[in-house]
C-alpha cells in the first residue's frame, strides 16, 4: 500500500480558515516588532547600564516570559482565548512604549527592573491562548503543519525585525520601542477584529471559574509522562539557547570576526523559511515521538559540536546546518504536541509547555556563561549531557504516542 499524498504547503494555507490566516499574519507582524528580546542588552548598554546589570535585564525577561505563558493560558480559560490575546498585546503595547523613559540608570533599579519584567511578561502572555485558537482551527491530522506555518510566521518576523531595529537605533533608541509598541497595537486590532470571540459563557451549573482553571492546572502537574515531556522541553531549550548567548562568545574568543556569528544565523533562518514546512509535512506521517526524538537528539548533539568545529568556520556552518535540520524536525511536532489533548484542558498544557520552553531560554544563558568563563569547553560537554536527558525523557513521556498525534503511516 503507497503512503498517502500529503498536500502541499499552498494548499494547506488556502484550506484553512480566515481565523488561522489572521492569526498568522498577527503573530508575524508582532514579531518583526518584538525587538527587545534580541536588543536588550544592547539598548541598555548604550544607555551606559553597566553589564552586570545589563545581565539582570535578561533574567528579569526571562522570568516574565515564564510568569506570561502560565498567566496567559488561565486568562485564556477565564475571558476566552481572543480576549487574552488583545489583553496580552495592548499591555505589551504599553509597557515597551514606557520602556525609553522607565529603563534608564538614572532611575531606581526596582522601576527600569519592574519594566523589563512586565515587558517580558506581556511579550509572552499572548502565546499560550493564540497557540490554543490555532489548535482549535486547524484539523487534528494537521497539528504539526498548522504549528509549523505558526513557527515560519514567528521566524519571518524574527528574521526581517533585527534589520529593521539596526536602522531604527541609528536614529533614535526610543524609535525602535515605539515600532515595537505599533507592532504590538496592530495585533491586537487584527484579534479585535478578525478573531473569533470565546468567551465563556456562565451558567448555573458551571464550576467556579478559579476552582476549574486549579483543577486544570492539577491535571497537568499529576500528568508524570507529560511532565517528563516538559523536562525534555526545558532541557533541550537550555540547549539550543548556546546558539544566541554562548556561541557568539566562544566566536569572539577564538579570534574570529563577529560576521562569522552572523552568517551562521542567516543559514539558520534561511533553512528554517525555505524547509521547515516541507519537512514537517514528511515527518508528520509518523508517530509524535520519532520525530521528537531524532529532531532533538540531532539538534543538541550539533549544538555539542560547537566545542569541535570551533576552529574552522566550515566546520561551523556544517554544525549549524545539522542543528537547523534538528530543530525543523523535531520542533512542530514538540509545540503540536500539548494541542492533542483535550480541548477543555488544552490551554494548561500549551501553556505548561511553552512556560518550560521559556524557562529553558531563561536558565540556559545563566548556565552556559557560567560554564564558559569556567572552561569553555564545559559548555559543549554539558550540551552533550543534556542531549542524553532530553532523549531518555521523550522516550517516557512521549512513546507510545497520544492518540491524535499521528502514527507511522502504512507501507
């Protein structure tokens, strides 16, 4: 028996509905403005922070990321999933247009330190309930294409946004939050308007609001396979994370020109808007697990690699390429996961799920400069260690596959 023909990426785009469409677009213009993530520390060091603190900016975005994800997926469960997502961005909104004036040294540390977390959080609220109207509208032998099409939206932004800050710093600091806070402002009209409007609706027999969204969040936290899922997801975050804080430090610190980092992450972006889609619409035939499990096994095993091809430019390109064909393996299908549970508790799971993954981003930068001013080549061993963890923790919290994820297509 011949494997069935899977439609192409065109055809699926047209075959969803205008909700996904809107939504697409909403995320990718979000994006191209979400500038603060990649130019925090720059931003503060041109406002002469010293880099001590400039550090404690990261982390305290990267606490609020977390604290976002898991408030967002109750507020998704308590106003409905469309009113978070406007309530997520229009708070986004404000909080980085405030940031020129708040996130200066002249002021105290607990106000310009205040405003990067709310900026963190904010910038992460909106995810978890846009994850969940995405999984809502997309078919469930779709998962994995709909969250890839979501990850091209959010890498189209991530890709085009840093070209556009550069020229916006190099006329004014406070520009670049300002697009930011208009990129943020469009989505929220774009929710607004095009969205479809899930509010809950109260009745008489319906269990408080706050006792559901605990008794939600209870189901998640017994789950122990899912539970040994996120762990992989936050361990194989702290991994990939090298790629944007350690990497261009051990680049710099091997005599190499900083254009060498930059190359490496237009091949990444590159490969991730040309294939993503049709890799995942090849390993989308198989059991949720397989593709997690290679796709992160790969991907961590060329972020280890570093440590070897640090030396020789060719050596670090080749890494890189293996790491992104990782990523576009493993990384739809480990998002479209949490979506094939049921719906009622869906939000907690995405929400859980994209809290590890924040979490991973937070801690990793922490761990991996640490390791790295300790002896270099801990940061590659470790990555190496995690590689084993990550795998072993798919394996129990993923094989078999949850029904709905897809199984290993006939021969």
């Amino acid at each position: 028996m011949t494997t069935p023909a899977t439609p192409s990426v065109f055809a699926l785009l047209r075959s969803t509905n205008a909700t996904v469409r809107f939504l697409l677009l909403g995320a990718f213009i979000n994006q191209l403005g979400f500038f603060i993530q990649a130019f925090l520390v720059v931003f503060m060091l041109a406002r002469t922070f010293t880099p001590i603190q400039a550090g404690l900016g990261v982390t305290l975005l990267g606490v609020g990321a977390v604290a976002g994800t898991l408030i967002g997926a109750t507020l998704g469960g308590r106003i409905g999933n469309r009113n978070a997502v406007i309530a997520g961005t229009l708070a986004l909104a404000g909080s980085v247009a405030a940031a020129p004036f708040l996130v200066t040294p002249a002021l105290p540390a607990p106000v310009w330190g205040a405003t990067i977390l709310l900026m963190g959080l904010f910038g992460q609220l909106f995810r978890p309930p846009a994850a969940t109207i995405l999984s809502q509208h997309i078919p469930a032998d779709q998962q994995a294409m709909g969250f890839s099409m979501y990850r091209i939206a959010l890498n189209l932004g991530a890709t085009l946004g840093p070209l556009l800050a550069t020229a916006l710093s190099r006329l004014d600091w406070a520009a670049v939050f300002w697009v930011n806070a208009a990129c943020s402002l469009a989505f929220a009209v774009i929710a607004f308007l095009k969205l479809p409007n899930d509010r809950p609706v109260t009745t008489p027999d319906r269990p408080a609001a706050a006792a559901s969204s605990a008794s939600q969040w209870g189901q998640v936290l017994t789950d122990g396979r899912f539970l040994a899922f996120l762990g992989a997801m936050l361990l194989s975050s702290m991994v990939y994370i090298q790629v944007f804080s350690t990497l261009p430090m051990a680049i710099e610190a091997s005599g190499k020109d900083l254009a060498v980092y930059s190359t490496l992450l237009t091949i990444s972006s590159a490969m991730v808007i040309a294939m993503e889609l049709k890799i995942t619409a090849l390993v989308k035939r198989y059991a949720a697990w397989l593709p997690a499990l290679v796709g992160t096994t790969v991907l961590c095993l060329s972020v280890s690699s570093f440590g070897l091809t640090m030396g020789f430019t060719p050596g670090l390109i080749l890494s890189v390429i293996f790491m992104v064909l990782g990523l576009m393996t493993s990384g739809p299908t480990m998002f479209a996961y949490p979506a094939s549970f049921p719906l009622e508790v869906r939000g907690k799971y995405i929400g859980a799920n994209q809290a590890a993954f924040s979490a991973g981003n937070a801690l990793g930068p922490i761990a991996g400069v640490a390791l790295f001013r300790a002896e270099p080549t801990l940061v590659w061993v470790g990555c190496l260690a995690l590689t084993l963890a990550s795998a072993g923790l798919i394996l129990i919290g993923m094989r078999p596959a949850r029904a709905g994820m897809g199984a290993p297509a006939s021969a």
